[in-house]
C-alpha cells in the first residue's frame, strides 16, 4: 500500500523500500535494457520520479506496482525519444 498522504516518508521508510524494490526493478529494467548500466539509470530514474510523486500514490494501490508503473513509463518515453 502507498504511504498515507498525511504521513511523511520517513528515510528509513525509504532504505527499507529501497532494499526490497530496487532488485526486482533492477531486474525488469536490465530486461527492457539488455544494458547494465542503462537499466541502472532507469532505476535511478524511477525512484527520482517515485520521491517526486509520492503524493499521487492513490490509497489500496501496491507501492510496488506503482513503482513499476513508473519505471515502464519512464522506459517508453526514453524508447520515443522524450527523456
């Protein structure tokens, strides 16, 4: 679930979140990639674009598949040519 809007992430909210999620996107990203170091900045990406919007979360989605939302979105637009 996404962290209540009223509540703050706390930084140790966010090392937690970063150890748990950071392979399992690292992982899709190497895979859209086929490029460590591409897939590496993604994910650098996706968690800079998740720290910006995390007051868009909506209530009863999965952080995780928020997160992935973002790192797919992110990869489309570099694949169009947008980022």
């Amino acid at each position: 679930m996404c962290p209540p809007r009223w509540q703050p992430a706390a930084p140790s909210g966010a090392k937690n979140t970063d150890k748990f999620t950071k392979p399992r996107l690292y992982a899709v990203a190497y895979g859209l990639c086929a490029n460590a170091a591409d897939a590496e900045d993604l994910v650098f990406r996706t968690f800079e674009r998740v720290l910006e919007q995390i007051g868009t979360c909506r209530d009863g989605v999965a952080f995780y598949a928020w997160m992935h939302t973002i790192l797919l979105n992110l990869w489309r637009n570099s694949v169009r040519g947008k980022t």
